[in-house]
C-alpha cells in the first residue's frame, strides 16, 4: 500500500517537531517544510526538509505543483501574544497572509486537505468555563485574532472552493520527547513549565510567577496543559476524519484546569525540591483561568489524550533539559 504524503510546514518548531515524529512513527512519508525563524535543524529527524518560506508564494505553489500530497498541517505562525500586540502587522503578515498564500497555492494545485494550528485565544476572556466550541469568539490580542481571520478564512474557503479544513484549538501544548531528543526550545520562552524546569536545574538565574491575586482559588493563573503527542494524535484522527467532515473546529485539551502554582509544585515534586518564585505583577492579556470543553473533539475524533498527567510531562521536560541545557544550541 502506498504510505500517505503529508507536508508539515512549521516541522521544525516545538509542536510541529513532534508531529512530524508520531507520523513517520505511524507509517507516514512526512515532508517538513520551515523557514527556520523560531524552528530548528536539530528537531528534524529522518524527514526530508524544505527550507521556504510560506510568504514566498511562488516558490510555495512550485512545491506543491511539482509534490502531490494527501494531507497539509499548517504549524507556521508567529505566536508571541505580547509581541503582537507591539508589531500586529508581522502577526497579520506572517500568520494570515502566509496562510492565505498557502490556500491559494492548494487552490491553484488541486491539494484538498489541510490541518490548521489555532489556539484557544481566539475566544479572548472567557465568560463561562470549561470553554465550548461554540463560545464568543473576541480574541483580544492580534495573535488570536489572526488565527481568528485564518479560521474564518478557511471556512470561506472550503464554502467555495471545496477545501476540507480542521482548526484545532490548541489550549496549552506541553511536554516532549526526550527519549528521542525532541524538547520545548522557544526563543524567548513565555510558557511556564519549560520556565520553571530551567529555573529549578539552573540553567535560568531568575524566573517570576505573574500575578497572585487572581479570582482562583490560590490567585494564581489556571491553564489545561495537553501532551504534544497527545496533540499530534488528534492531527491523525482529524485528517482521517476530513474524508467524511468537511470542516472540523474543536479544542484540544484535557478538561482539567492546573493552577500556576500547582505547575511550580509539579516540578518541585519530580526534582525533590520545594521551589521559590518570585511574585510579581499581572502579565497584561492573561485572563484568569483557560480551561477547554474537550468532549466534542473526543466525541468527533474518537480521541482521548493519554499523555498528559502532569508529573511526567514535567519529568519529560526535566529529562530534556538536563540533557540539553541550551536546548537545541551545543
Ligand atoms: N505551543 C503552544 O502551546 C500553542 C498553543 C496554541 C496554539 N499553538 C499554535 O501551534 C503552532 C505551533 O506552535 P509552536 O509552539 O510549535 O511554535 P514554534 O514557533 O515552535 O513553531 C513554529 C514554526 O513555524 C516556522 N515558521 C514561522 N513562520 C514561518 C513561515 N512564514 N514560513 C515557514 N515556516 C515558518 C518557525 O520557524 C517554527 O519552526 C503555531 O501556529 C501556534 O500558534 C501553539
């Protein structure tokens, strides 16, 4: 049988890295195409590699006249909420114009398929929790507003043009393969365990939790933390499902909201070691507690994570950075 054809375009970053990994574990023939930007070599592993970037549009639609795959996963996007509130044209560039660039190259070449990487900030401050699907959308960052306009976008999209499309609403990504060298290594780092798992083994000298005066029951921020290959599982189920759902828009998460304190305590917990970190201010765009409503994307994909306990995502994290202290840097 011929194995499927994927192309991953952001294969080397952080949740792309892992995708690409659980696939050719699956029997996949995965093409990782990057720009190198954020992602890295290193994370790369039997794969072929593309270096392109998805703003170079001709050279994009050469790609795909000249490759035939069965399925696109669409991981490219700068994603520092805070950078995008100081530079919203590079969000607006690089994340909706490059995926449009993308359908209109699939478009142009007859690719019928594609995965999108979306996030729970399109739904902004939540007024009900867990967060359904069908909760008001206002993001209130331009980050989650480009990915917003992308979703929108590929509904418009699929309306017209045929073009089956699943936005996965991603809450917090978490965890690695360490046994694989495959880690978190983000340039600056905003996300909390790899934070705090650098500043317990320390390599980082300072690390502040922000805001301890929140409306949770320690005043800390809440987040539900998924396993990446937990994550990359659902990218599997959602593209087989694409043959029957035209269009697919679920969150991925586990249900289970964990304090920022609880996180600092999970890693104290795995290293043995009770951890201090300084307090500081609210972070500006933080709202209280993001917890998903997975039950329609384990009701439509048939998937349940089974990856994401805490203590070893943490562990996980632990064994990478100890390994690799400046991640994929020697
Ligand atoms: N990490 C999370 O917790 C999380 C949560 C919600 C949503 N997401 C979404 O998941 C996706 C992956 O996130 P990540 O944490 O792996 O980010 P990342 O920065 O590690 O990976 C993004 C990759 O895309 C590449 N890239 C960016 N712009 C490109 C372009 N124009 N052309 C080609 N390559 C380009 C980068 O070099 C990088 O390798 C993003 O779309 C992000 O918005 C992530």
């Amino acid at each position: 049988m011929r194995k499927s054809k994927l192309l991953v375009i952001g294969g080397a970053g952080y949740v792309g890295s892992h995708f690409a990994l659980h696939a050719v574990n699956r029997g996949f023939h995965v093409t990782i195409m990057d720009n190198l930007s954020k992602g890295h070599l290193g994370a790369v592993r039997s794969q072929r590699f593309v270096h392109t970037d998805l703003m170079d549009r001709s050279g994009f639609e050469s790609h795909l006249f000249e490759n035939r795959y069965d399925g696109i996963l669409h991981f490219a996007a700068s994603c520092l909420v805070g950078e995008s509130v100081e530079k919203p044209a590079h969000y607006y560039q690089n994340n909706v114009i490059a995926a449009f660039n993308m359908l209109e190259a699939m478009r142009a070449t007859g690719h019928q398929k594609v995965i999108f990487s979306s996030t729970c900030a399109v739904y902004g401050v939540p007024d009900s929790l867990p967060i359904g699907e069908n909760h008001t959308k206002q993001p209130i960052s331009p980050y989650g507003r480009s990915k917003l306009a992308i979703e929108w976008m590929l509904e418009d999209y699929q309306a017209a043009y045929g073009i089956r499309s699943a936005a996965l609403r991603y809450f917090n990504a978490a965890g690695c393969e360490p046994s694989h060298d495959l880690g978190e290594d983000h340039n600056p780092e905003t996300h909390l365990i790899p934070t705090v798992v650098r500043y317990a083994l320390g390599i980082q000298k300072k690390f502040t939790l922000f805001g301890s005066d929140y409306p949770t029951p320690d005043g800390t921020c809440i987040r539900d933390y998924i396993h990446v290959t937990d994550l990359a599982e659902a990218h599997l189920k959602a593209l087989d499902m694409l043959d029957r759902e035209p269009l697919i828009r679920v969150n991925l998460g586990t249900g289970i909201g964990l304090s920022n304190k609880e996180i600092v305590d999970a890693v104290g917990r795995v290293l043995g070691r009770t951890i201090h970190p300084a307090l500081g201010p609210r972070r500006a765009g933080d709202p209280p507690e993001l917890v998903a409503d997975a039950r329609e994307a384990q009701r439509i994909l048939n998937w349940t994570p089974k990856r994401s306990h805490i203590d070893a995502v943490v562990g996980e994290v632990v064994a990478w950075f100890s390994k690799h202290p400046n991640g994929y840097h020697a």
